[in-house]
C-alpha cells in the first residue's frame, strides 16, 4: 500500500529513523530528445498482508532472507528486501535484542547514529552507510532504506516462501515476525530501466572469501599451517568432512586478489567448476546457476550444458562456446575494477588474527579470558600476556577493526551486464568489450551483503577456526601416511 505525498526533493537519500519515511528515485520519460533527468519522491508506504504475494524468493544467507518484487507498483520494480531470520529452536527477536548491547555501544561509540539505532535493522543499514561505505567506496555501494512491514505480511510470506527454501535451511531458520522492518534495496541482477524495456540482464554474485594469509605472531605454533593454506581451502576440508559440500573447489581466493590477469581468469575458472555458495548467476533476477544456500545438494541449479542454453539469448558465440566466452567475460571485468584492492584492505583491519583479537574481546567484556585458562603451558600464557595489558581503547579497536574485517571477508560482489548498443551514448554504466563475440556489454559492479557482525559471534569465529586449522591437519596426516 503506497500512499505518496506532494513532496519533491533535491537530496539524492533520505533515511529518517523510525523508518517511516521513504525516499524512492524515479526517471521521468525520455522522449523528443530530452535527457534522462532524475528526481526524488518522498514516499510513506507500510508492505501488508496483500503485497505478500508480490515478493518471490530469491535466496538467503544465515541471518536474512532475499525476496524480489514480482509486482507492477512503479516504485517496488527492480527492488529486493532483505529479511531477517531468527533460529527455529529458539524465539524471536523481542524488543530487547533488537538494540545494540552495552559492549557493542563501547565499539561504535564513534558513531554516534548507530549506537542511538531504535532497532537492530537501523543499525545496520547504518553500520554500513557510515562504516563499510566510507571504506569500500559509495560508487559500489547501496545502503538502502528500511520500509515498515505488518506481522500479517511476515508470516504470509513465511508461508509462501517455504516449498522454495533449501531443507536445511528451513529447519534451521524462521522469519522473524516480530520485527516491524525490512530493508529495502535496488536489486543489483538487474538494470530497473531494462526490466521495463524487457532487455537481458546477465549477473554474476561472487563472495571472494579471505583473500590474504595472516602472519599474526599470536597464531599458535602447532596453527602454523594458516600462515602457508588460505583459510578457504582449509575450510573446504572440514565442510567435506561436515557432509556440507560434495566436493573440494580448487577456487583459491588469492589468485581473485592477485592483480594477475591469467590467475584472476583461473579463479573465475574454478568458481564456475564448483560454484558451491561462492558464485551465482541470475538472468533477469532468476538464478541459473551456482548455489542456492549451501548444501550437499545444492551446489549447482543447472548443469553445465542446461546453463549454455540459458545464456545463448545474451552471448553471441559459436555453438557450444558461449559459457566459456562468459566466464571469459566476468573474468576481464574483474581484472579491471579496482573494488578488489578496496575490499582487500578492509580485510586486511585484521591484523592480529583471531587468535589475537579473541584476547582483546575478553578485556572488552571485562571477563576472564576463556583462551588463556585453556592453556596449560607457561609459555602460551606469556605469549599473550601483551594483549591483556593494553587499554581498553586499544582492545576496543582491535575488537572493532577485526569485526569489520569480517564483514569484508563474507560480502558478495555482484556484477550485471547487458549488451550495449553502439548508439546507446546517454548510459551513465561502465563498458567492457568482448572481442570473442564482437559484443560491447555494460555492466554495473556493487557489494552486498554488508553485515553488522555481532560482538557476541566473536568466541564463534575463535572456535571454528580452531575446529577447521584442527580438520585439515588431521587431513594432512592422514594424507601423508597413506
């Protein structure tokens, strides 16, 4: 239900806090040679019961669920909303959990707005325009708006989303219908404008991973193996031993990070030939290929030759090439954006390790170090020692700068294409030539999934690091003595 005022405004955003309030672009006609010229409308909008049936499934992450407008309200096409989950054994978020905790307000005390958030979804949406923004850059970046939702609106959409769900998934996790909004975003698989005009969109969502090795001297001697394997890889191995993937990737993110244009198109290579949850390709917002939340059984949504149909309306390549010209594609976009080299940095705010910052994070919560009382020799206590003698601005930021690494290590990229026509000069995309096809293709790069990672998860992060440096060790020597 949209109810739209006589407003117009000059400001490119507006976000107000109770998230009531909506500020939505709108491009006026192109005709008789006019410019393309964009205002923005204020708009007051509450998503009801009614407008369940409007939102289709698109996927989901641990903490949200993805839904696309499938409608025809002007202001919804070419938008998502991202949902938030809450564990099926457990109960829904109250009132209580939707604030940031005392610890929490300690880290983000810099900026002001977010620790003033009357709820958890605020926060974040400005955890990411006023943290992860001024990082990465607001040219790949969209915060979006929160949009005010009815309970009834929620649990329609619960019902109706529930045969499309990985079973996993399901049995993990619920919507949490006690919150009262959803986040609102412009759907990055594909260009608005198109959608409407009915031209193919071709997307491609990447989630890099860690794409360097620490070298930390608070990692344990007998984790060495961490400094030498990237932490992908080994993961790989206890996800194979978990019964999570059905087989090992050879991706290795390094090659993505690498600046080299042969081992960027080898990790491009690799993601194609094990997708997993790591790749992702949408035709007009539909996926094609790639995961579809994790799962053994759910590493591909096509196989190869079903996805070479899928895109011969959108590659012009000799018959049986047109993947191979695509994947060339995506990997030549990647090598020229720059957006890696940002993201590496961010990731790169981690540089104690997390067997490092697990010791700050027990002086910021002022409880004894759960690490520390484990060890049982002198020489691993003296080895941190260091760390529980600075100030607690200085473990504050370690916790802080190490938080938003790992927001930057589980991110996606998302990159849409569509083919560009050589008079087409009022595009304000970026353009890439593929000389295989004679084909000149735009194409738009942004990051998603920019998530407040709770303080709470970091004893989490400790724990399965040591649960996955532990598995492929053991790999290892299993390995060796056959």
């Amino acid at each position: 239900m949209i109810k739209e005022k006589s407003v117009l405004i000059e400001m490119r955003s507006y976000t107000c806090p109770t998230g009531f309030i909506l500020v939505i672009p709108f491009v006026e006609g192109k005709s008789q040679g006019l410019k393309l010229r964009q205002c923005w409308s204020v708009m007051e909008l509450i998503l009801e019961e009614r407008d369940a049936s409007d939102w289709t499934y698109r996927g989901e992450g641990a903490a949200n669920l993805v839904l696309a407008y499938a409608g025809s309200a002007p202001a919804f096409i070419g938008k998502v909303i991202r949902i938030q989950k809450v564990p099926r054994n457990g109960a829904n978020y109250e009132n209580r959990d939707t604030v940031l905790s005392e610890h929490e307000c300690l880290l983000w005390k810099d900026y002001g707005t977010i620790i003033t958030s009357p709820t958890k979804e605020i926060a974040e949406l400005l955890y990411v325009q006023c943290v992860m923004t001024p990082l990465l850059g607001s040219d790949y970046i969209d915060a979006g708006v929160q949009v005010p939702v009815s309970k009834e609106f929620l649990e329609t959409v619960e019902r109706n989303v529930l045969c499309q769900r990985p079973g996993w998934r399901v049995n993990d996790s619920k919507i949490n219908t006690c919150i009262n909004s959803v986040l609102l975003m412009s759907d990055h698989s594909v260009f608005p404008d198109g959608t409407l005009k009915g031209e193919a969109c071709l997307s491609i969502e990447i989630k890099p991973k860690c794409g360097f090795l620490p070298s930390s001297r608070f990692i344990a001697e007998e984790n060495a193996v961490k400094k030498n394997v990237t932490r992908f890889k080994m993961h790989q191995a206890l996800k194979l031993h978990q019964h999570q993937i059905s087989d090992l990737s050879d991706y290795d993110p390094l090659d993505l990070f690498s600046g080299s244009r042969d081992r960027v198109h080898t990790a491009i290579k690799a993601l194609f030939a094990t997708p997993q949850n790591n790749l992702r390709v949408f035709l007009n917002g539909s996926l094609v290929y790639g995961g579809v939340g994790g799962g053994t059984n759910s590493s591909s949504f096509v196989n190869g030759e079903a996805f070479e149909d899928f895109i011969k309306c959108f590659i012009g390549a000799d018959g049986g090439s047109h993947t191979r010209s695509f994947v060339h594609l995506v990997a030549e976009t990647v090598f020229r954006l720059d957006v890696l080299n940002k993201l590496l940095e961010v990731q790169k705010l981690d540089h104690i390790d997390i067997e490092g910052a697990i010791h700050a994070y027990y002086n910021v919560i002022s409880q004894p170090c759960v690490v520390c009382r484990s060890f049982g020799e002198e020489k691993q206590l003296c080895r941190y020692s260091s760390l529980h003698s600075i100030s607690l601005n200085e473990s504050v930021k370690i916790v802080k700068d190490y938080l938003i690494s790992a927001t930057a290590k589980d991110c996606s990229l998302m990159i849409s294409f569509r083919p560009r026509e050589d008079g087409d000069l009022e595009s304000s995309c970026r353009s890439i030539y593929l000389e295989s096809t004679n084909q000149r293709f735009e194409f738009k790069a942004f990051f998603i999934d920019l998530d407040l990672k709770p303080m709470k998860k970091m004893e989490y992060y400790y724990e399965l690091d040591q649960q996955i440096v532990k598995c492929y060790t053991e790999m290892l020597k299993q390995n060796t003595e056959l």
